[in-house]
C-alpha cells in the first residue's frame, strides 16, 4: 500500500476547524477526537495521517518533506514562509494584522526614532520597508499590548480579530490593513508532484467543504 | 569568550564512512554517466568576485550569500552557484573553442539559508553545461542526460518539464509593472492560488489574465498542454506549447510513462532561463533533486552571446535517498592484517603492497607485538593475520 498521506495541523483552533471540515468532507477523525496525547493519528480509513505541531513547526515540517500538507495561518507564513506551495486558503481562523499605539499620541510624525514591539519582527520590517520607515523592532512573546503601556515601544504589530482587547488596554489601531489573515493549506513542493492525484482530491474535498461552510 | 573549536558552522558537517562513501558513489555514478557522453569535468575556484553573482544576473538574493573581502577591499563571495563560473569561463579561456562545448562539474556550492531549518549550506553539486548549441537536438540530449543520470541512481524518478517562455508571453500582455509582474510571477511558482487570484481580480480580465490565473494548476500529465492550448491563442504562448509537446512525445520513446510530468507553472527565479526548464524529483527527498534549463542570454551579460542548456542535481539530497534505501553498495572491508617481527618492517609493507596490487584489502599492522595485533583483528573481525619474518605466515584469527 501506498504510505499516507500526512498532513500536519496547528495545535488548537486551526485544527479544530480543520478536523471539522474533514469530517463533513467524510473523513473518519475519531483518532483525533480521541488523541490522548498521541501526535501522529491516522484519519479516514488510514489513507490520510494527521500530525499535530506548533504553527511554525507545521512549516518546518512541510518544507523539509516530512509531511506532504499542513494546515497553519498566514500570519505564521509571513513570518516564517519560505518554499513551499501556498494551494488552498481554507477561509477560518479569520483575523488581521494590524498597527496599534497609545490613544492621543501621533508617534508617526516627527523625527525621532520609533520602536515597534511585535511577535512577528519579519512582517512588521516588511510593512515598515514597504512604507520606506526606517524602525527599530522588539520581539516580545507574550501579551505585546503590555511594551507600549510600560513605554518599551511606540507602538505594536500584531494580528487583530475584535480588537476588544487593545481598546481595554487603551490602545488604538492605527492602520489594519497591514495584511489579512486566514488559515491555508500548504503543500511540499516535491509531494504535490509526486502524489498529486491524492493531494489534489483532498484540496478538492476541502475546497467544497469550505464553500459550504461560508 | 566561546571557544568554536570542537563545533562546525550552522549548515554544515562532517561527513563519515557510510554518508561519505554515499556521497562519493553518487558523484562516481553520475561523472561516469557525464564522462561516457563526451562531457569534460572542470573546477571553477570556491571564491569569486561578487560582480559575477551580482543579484540581476543571478536571481541569488545577495543575503544569501556568503561574503568576504580581498586584500584590496574588494567584495568577493564564496561560489553559491557552478553555471556563471562556468559561463564566465567559457567567456574567457573558451571564447576560441569550438562549439558546442560540453562541460561537467561536480563541486560544492555554499548559500546561506534561513537557521535553524535543517538545510544545509554547504551542498555537493554536480551537473552538465552544454555551450553553443540550440534547437530540439541539444535540449533532448541534455534532458536524456538528465534522465539517464537519475535513473543510475533512484529508478523511480519523475522528469518535470516547463516552459519559461510561456508565462514570458502571458505576463507580457499583462497591463502591469515589472514590480507586479515579479509579484505574480512569485505567486504562480509558490502556487498561492488565493493570493494570485486576488492580484489578477484588480486586472481587466483578458484572455491573458484568465490563462495566468490557472497557471499553478496547470501541471500533470501531457494532458495539461491540451488544455493550456484550449485557453489561449497567442501565437508566442501556443509555439512553447507546441515544443513542449515535441520534447514530450520524443522523450516518451524512453518509456518513462507516468515519470515524464509537465508544469506550466514552472517560473523559476532565475531569471537567466529562457525556454525549456525541467526539474527531477524523487520519493524521499522534500525538493527537487534536480534543476536545469536553456538558458540563451546568459552569456551576453559576458560579451560571448551563445545559447546554452544545462542543469545541476544536488547529489547529497540523492545520496541520502540512496543511503535511507540500502542502495549504497557497501565498500570492501580489509581481509588480512599484515604483522612484521621486529626488523621485518619493510617486508611487511612490500607484502601489503602486494597484496593491494592483487586487489586484497590488506592493513600493515603498526603494533608492537604479534598477540596485541591478533586481539585487534578480532576486534575489527579481519579473518587472516599475515606475519611476515623469515617467512610469511599466515593464519586464521577465528573471527
């Protein structure tokens, strides 16, 4: 028999959302539902093998050949995307990057240098490059709204779904179209060529699926 | 301050024994394949003059490149790359020779890639250049090359053929800057169908922008290049269908079968290609093995205008295919130790000579005393020990 096909899914909401859109695709996902602490989990009838992993990881893992597909946001893609087929955009896991500061101050104008705080230090160069703006960029890993309160930053970058939480921590967005985000399958560039059939059927499946959910 | 002595640079390792002779035996296989069709092997120099690999010429971003300067400050860079050296060359020491030149080379080349990933900067590549031909002749010599190299080593391969010109035609009817152009273009050869559909929905919605936006789909089987043909009509666009489907009915002869794919969607980087690329591919391996094409410009950029095809294959990520599969022939192992009592060291070594020149793998043993080179025959399991004095002797070591 053919190996499965292996598809590697971000931990959390995304892999949710995708188990979902497997199984109304008709793929048995019991495995998954019931996964115990098992990482790797067979799904349908063991022609398909779901990996679970960090976001970034699913990336590493497609782009080495490890695994044939993932499923990882487009944020995640833009700060670490590199070779790889970007094949389907699967519609959930909806949000946006956005550019947020304290209310009441215009750090954009004047001369000084400005800081961004971010979690995502490659898109926010690139959005800041596109802009010709020359900054300065701070990793953080955890709550990045927190750099601009205790005046580590001017302002953040960051992905946005309601925005309640930087309006509670008195911050305001100040430009939201930095990209929009969603969730995408993503394929290895040498098994979409050497298992298309399958991949393809696959994408197919989940293409109509997602048609139906929107 | 840390001492890096004991540790080798990110993207780069030692290579022992069985990984070594793996990597080895692809060379020999594949130089032998290149040899016996009348290419000749050359090494260009590992460091180079930045200008050479400028990025307009090369397509090689320069952060991925590794550089340096020279006594006089000026900006050199270690050789990411085998085919501008070999087209600078051929500018220069070969501007007199007799075309079509046939050039093969096996080298290592150095690109940085982003850390932590698992790839390697520092890669064995081996390839063939062929220099002063063009035409259907030359582009099938050069992918049955191809083909044959790759079927020395891993039968099942899969041949993928493409066509830069095609989009060439296509993004030229495109109301679009170049700057756009290379962002559709990244979007076709990443198959980001969502992205590319959204920079073409911006578009007045031509014959053009329609084809270009099932380009990443446009891959498999000879039926592909029906239906490009049903969805275009420019005269330029339908030639590079029409010769893709030549190259594909005559390379059929070889009865590749299913192994023999084709992909309009190949838009590679480099810029440099200009007509026929192709790309090999092999289960276990998460990249191409192999990159090549026709690259007709190239050489202006040179002053020494001449068409060219070639291509390279990434012989350690075919190596390690090989070695995961058991297919590395393992190498022959020493079956006598040869002893010498004291004042019989010379002897000893003439036999050990002898012996190789018999074609025995024999070891010239450097202990003191017959029991501690008997205890390491064992060890190793070498089944005959050979002391030599008077006379020789040989004996069983039991193992």
């Amino acid at each position: 028999m053919m190996k499965p096909l292996r598809i590697a899914l971000t931990k959390g909401r995304l892999e949710k959302d995708t188990i979902k859109l497997l199984e109304n695709a008709g793929y048995d996902c019991t495995a998954v539902r019931e996964k115990g602490r098992k990482l790797i989990l067979p799904i349908g009838s063991g022609e398909i093998e779901v990996v679970l992993a960090k976001a970034a990881d699913v990336i590493t893992y497609v782009e080495n050949g490890v695994c044939d597909l993932g499923v990882v946001g487009k944020d995640t893609i833009m700060e670490n995307g590199r070779s790889f087929y970007e094949i389907l955009d699967l519609g959930f896991g909806k949000c946006r990057f956005a550019l947020a500061g304290k209310a009441g101050t215009d750090f954009l104008s004047g001369y000084n240098a400005i800081t961004i705080a971010t979690k995502y230090p490659n898109v926010t160069r690139n959005f800041f490059e596109g802009k010709g703006m020359d900054i300065r960029v701070i990793k953080i890993e955890g709550s990045v709204e927190l750099a601009p309160l205790l005046g580590l930053s001017d302002a953040i970058v960051d992905i946005v779904e309601t925005g309640s939480t930087l309006k509670e921590n008195g911050l305001v967005i100040i430009e939201d179209n930095v990209a929009p985000i969603s969730a995408r399958l993503i394929a290895n560039t040498a098994s979409l060529k050497l298992r298309k059939t399958e991949i393809e059927e696959l994408a197919d499946k989940m293409e109509k699926e997602r048609a139906k959910m929107q | 301050m840390k001492n890096y002595s004991k540790i080798t640079p990110v993207g780069t390792k030692d290579l022992l024994f069985e990984e070594c002779l793996a990597n080895r035996t692809v060379s020999s296989i594949l130089g032998n394949v290149f040899a016996h069709r009348g290419f000749h092997e050359v090494l260009t120099p590992g460091i180079e003059f930045y200008d050479l690999f400028s990025e307009s010429i090369s397509g090689i971003p320069m952060e991925y490149m590794f550089k340096m300067s020279d006594s006089k400050g000026r900006l050199m860079v270690v050789r990411p790359d085998s085919t501008l050296p070999i087209a600078r060359m051929v500018s220069t020491r070969l501007k007199n020779a007799e075309h079509p030149i046939r050039l093969y080379y096996n080298q290592r080349v150095y690109r940085y890639n982003p850390g932590l990933t698992g790839r390697s900067n520092e890669v064995m590549q081996t390839g063939i250049e062929l220099i002063g031909a063009k035409g259907k002749r030359a582009d099938l010599e050069v992918v049955t090359t191809a083909v044959e190299a790759l079927s020395k080593c891993v039968p099942d391969f899969r041949i993928e053929l493409g066509h830069a010109g095609f989009f060439k035609a296509l993004a030229q009817k495109l109301p679009v800057n170049r700057e756009e152009r290379e962002e559709i273009r990244g979007f076709i050869e990443s198959k980001n169908y969502s992205a590319l559909n959204s920079a073409l929905d911006s578009l007045e919605q031509t014959q053009a922008v329609n084809v270009i936006r099932k380009l990443p789909r446009l891959f498999g089987g000879i039926e592909v290049l029906d239906e490009a043909c049903n969805l275009c009509d420019d005269s330029d666009a339908l030639a590079t269908l029409e010769y893709l489907r030549e190259i594909y009915n005559d390379l059929s002869k070889l009865g590749l079968g299913e192994r023999l794919i084709i992909d309009l969607g190949l838009v590679q980087r480099n810029d440099y290609y200009s007509n026929i690329v192709f790309s090999g591919y092999v289960e276990g391996s998460g990249e191409p093995v192999l990159i090549g094409g026709r690259y007709d410009n190239l050489l202006d950029s040179f002053d020494a205008p001449a068409p060219a095809i070639g291509f390279g294959i990434n012989v350690d990520a075919l190596a390690s295919v090989m070695m995961n599969r058991g297919n590395i022939p393992q190498g022959k192992s020493v079956e006598v130790l040869v002893h010498s009592q004291k004042g019989y060291e010379i002897e000893a070594i003439k036999y050990t000579n002898t012996l190789s020149e018999a074609n025995i793998f024999g070891e010239n043993s450097v202990f003191e005393t017959e029991e501690e080179a008997l205890a390491y025959a064992k060890a190793k399991g070498i089944k005959k020990l050979s002391i030599v004095g008077e006379n020789i002797k040989t004996i069983d070591t039991g193992v």
